[in-house]
C-alpha cells in the first residue's frame, strides 16, 4: 500500500512546476491618526511554489523576515520591528491553501503566520500566465488578530489596520 502511495504522489509531482520567483515586492500600509502615513515594503522574498495545470492548482508559501520591511523613516522602523517582535519571532509567512476563480479575478486563501499566530486571510488577485506567471494582489489584517498592539506615542495612535499590497513574477521551472 506505501508503495502505491508513493508512486501515485511521485507521478502527480511530475506534472508540477516550480515556480522561480524572478522580483516581487511586498508593501503594508497604515496610518498614525492626526499625523502621516507609514508604508514599509520589502523585496527580500522567499518563495517555494508549484504548480500544476491550472492557476487554481498553485501551492506553496511565501516567507520574509520581518526586519527587512524598510520605509522612508529609520527611526519608526525600529518601533515598527518592536511592534512586530521581531527580534524574537522574525518570519512572517503565508501558505496558500486553495485558489478559486471569482469573474475576471482569483480569490487566494491561506494562513498568515505572524508573532507565532496563524490566522486565516482572503486575497483579491490578479494572476496571469503570459511569459511565466505573475501574481498582483492586496488584503487587510488588523494588528491586534496576532496579538500586536498598534503604538501610541502622546496622543498619535497607529491605527490598527495594516493594507497589504504584493506583486510577483516568476517563471516556470521543472
């Protein structure tokens, strides 16, 4: 019996593909109420995704270490990265577990593992297969859902809410 197991799962492997990414980027977004904007991002992106026949059939994560998402202020970087604890659990990571097509767009569902925490999220994307295959989406968390607490400094509070923008390229290996 293990040895059909295994059979049937090297033969479904075969028709899978990784996917190499060649860029990407990973941007958040939230506001200090009464004052200005903050917009780290990131390139530093790991990825391990496969895919078989279908855009609905990719599989995989995608992994970053939270002290490489920058903005344009070093000084609130280092309270971004407290926030985040990141200097006790680094990684942020997301793990698809289904796509599905919804119009003219993709719905891609996963885990988002932050602070240790993992919680389900929904992504509305753009996903198209000309000369590889890009991935193009956006999704919301609140800070508090993985047990952060959004800063207050005086009367200045972070709003809770962070909006996640990403863009990916890859191409198809074996």
């Amino acid at each position: 019996m293990f040895k059909l197991i295994f059979i049937l799962l090297f033969a479904l492997s075969l028709n899978a593909q990784e996917l190499k990414l060649l860029d990407g980027n990973i941007q958040a977004h939230t506001e200090v109420f009464g004052d200005s904007t903050i917009n780290p991002k990131t390139k530093n992106i790991i990825t391990n995704l496969h895919k078989e026949e279908t855009i609905e059939s990719i599989t995989g994560e995608f992994t970053i270490d939270s002290s490489t998402l920058t903005s344009d202020n070093k000084d609130r970087d280092k309270h971004m990265y407290e926030v985040l604890k990141s200097s006790i659990v680094p990684t942020i990571s997301f793990s698809i577990t289904s796509i599905v097509k919804v119009e003219n767009k993709y719905q891609i569902n996963g885990d988002l593992k932050i602070n240790n925490m993992i919680k389900e999220v929904s992504s509305t994307a753009t996903i198209n297969e000309e000369n590889g295959v890009s991935i193009t989406g956006d999704f919301s968390i609140n800070l508090t859902d993985f047990n952060l607490e959004p800063p207050t400094m005086f009367f200045l509070t972070v709003r809770d809410q962070v909006d996640i923008k990403y863009s990916f390229n890859f191409e198809k290996g074996n």
